[in-house]
C-alpha cells in the first residue's frame, strides 16, 4: 500500500456502467443502467436514448424543479428504491456549486451521481516545532464508514449555509470548537475525486481547511457522531496512511495533501508528481 494506493482507491470508477442524466438538455450526472432503468417504469417524465437519460419534467425554475424532485422522491421511497433520506438537501448543478437547477435530498445524490461539496479541515497543533495532527474516530452508530478515522472536522455542505456557517456548526457540533476559533481556519483549496460506489457514483468535490489549534485545546464532540480524538504525530498519520485502511477513505486525500503542504511529503518523494497530480487540487 502506499499514499498513491489510497488515491487511486478513491478514483475507481468504470464509465460504461453509467448514462448521462439529463435535464433541459444540460448534465447534471450519471446514473448507473440498473437504476435508469427503474426511473423509466416509475416515471413517464423520462426517457433514454443512446446518449442519455432525460428527464422531461414540465418544470422551468428553481421552485417548480425542486417540487417535481420532491414527489419523485416519494415515489423512490414508496417503490423502495431508496431505503432512507438524509434530510439535508443538496444543489444539482451543472459544475460550479452556485450554478444550482434544484435541490436532492443527500441520500440521492450518488444515485443520481451529481457533484457533491463537502468541508474537511485538518486541525493540528505545534508541540515543540513539530506538527501533531488531531483524528477523530468516528461513531459506531454512524451510518456510513463507522468506527473509521477521520479529520478532526468534515462534513457535507447543505444549500442554504455559507461555507463560513457551515464550517463553523460542524466545527461545533464535531469537536467543540467555538465561532471565534473556527473562524481562524485557512482556505487552502478543493479536491476532487470520482468514485463508484454500490448504489451509484460520487464525483465529490472536497474544499479543504487547515486550522492551527492552541496546545491546550481540547476538542469534545456535541453531536455524538465521535467515539474520541487522538494526537498524532504527522510521522504516524503519514504511515497509517501508507500501511493502513484504517481512515475513511477521501480523507486520505486530504490528508496526503497536508503532509505535501507542510513538508513531510517532498519532491524528493517517488511518488510526488503523480500525488500532486492524483488529487486534482484546484488552488484557491
């Protein structure tokens, strides 16, 4: 295993198994065949051709969409297509997360295969002019990834919160962290990834933050979704990153660049061409 293995993991995906998802002409994303296939016999608003699946709702702006997503929904649920919702709603766009058509439900939204946007923010502290990196475990009672390892905050970012809002509930809620802290913490660019998963596909695009910690601080959860935090010196985070599956695994990615941000990860290293390209950073 090394850090590429971790980010060639975090991209597996097979373009056959998926169509274009359409609407109005324009792609929003891609849906596995089995699953197209199902939208076609619960719903006459769409249609396939040999390019893409179509969806033809009569609806024209962002009100109407989103109530036309919404009673789809239902009918997911009701013929058990979906076995859950999230309820936390999500932008469809066309690229950019401000270029919004209508809104999903999270639970949709790799069935859907629509980008999605998340915040991960590495919090860490110097003891001694060295860099220690908190890892949270995450909760067994998580639905997804329970019990893995995990930054000190992440989380998805909802429609309707600003990156600032949001940042500062998760910080909250995931590790205690007051506003006037978490406002401290540094932009430092986006991550993109595109994986397959069993129910559909994630092209996830992860804007990432570093925030230097007191020594002191001692961060606690609020929300229940953490078993308990760690310190860890960069040397262990780098080699569970390298012999492990221990952490979930986009957060790999995010950590990886870290370590190549702050030095630990050099252009000596074998692989650091192929990890500056592998993550797909988008600077800020």
């Amino acid at each position: 295993m090394s850090y590429l293995h971790q980010i060639q993991q975090c991209n597996l995906y097979q373009p056959d198994h998926f169509i274009p998802f359409k609407i109005a002409g324009l792609k929003v994303g891609e849906i596995k065949h089995p699953f197209a296939q199902s939208l076609l016999e619960i719903s006459d608003a769409f249609h396939k051709d040999h390019n893409a699946l179509h969806w033809n709702t009569p609806a024209t702006d962002f009100a109407s969409r989103n109530q036309a997503m919404f009673e789809l929904t239902e009918k997911l649920l009701e013929a058990n297509l979906v076995p859950y919702l999230h309820g936390e709603l999500y932008p469809v766009t066309t690229g950019q997360r401000e270029q919004v058509l209508f809104l999903m439900d999270r639970a949709l939204v790799s069935y859907f295969g629509v980008a999605a946007f998340g915040q991960h923010m590495n919090g860490y502290v110097r003891r001694q002019g060295e860099i220690h990196m908190w890892i949270a475990r995450r909760s067994l009672q998580k639905r997804h990834a329970p019990g893995m390892l995990d930054h000190l905050v992440a989380g998805g970012f909802p429609w309707g919160l600003s990156s600032d809002e949001n940042l500062a509930k998760e910080c909250w809620e995931e590790a205690g962290i007051p506003a006037e802290l978490a406002a401290q913490a540094k932009h430092v660019g986006k991550i993109s990834y595109r994986r397959e998963v069993e129910q559909g596909l994630k092209p996830d695009t992860m804007l990432c933050y570093d925030l230097e910690l007191p020594e002191d601080f001692i961060p606690r959860c609020t929300d229940g979704e953490v078993e308990n935090f760690q310190l860890w010196p960069l040397e262990r985070v780098a080699q569970t990153i390298q012999n492990s599956s221990d952490i979930k695994l986009n957060c790999n990615l995010v950590m990886i660049d870290f370590l190549i941000r702050h030095g630990y990860i050099t252009r000596n290293h074998a692989e650091y061409s192929d990890l500056k390209n592998g993550l797909m950073k988008i600077p800020e």
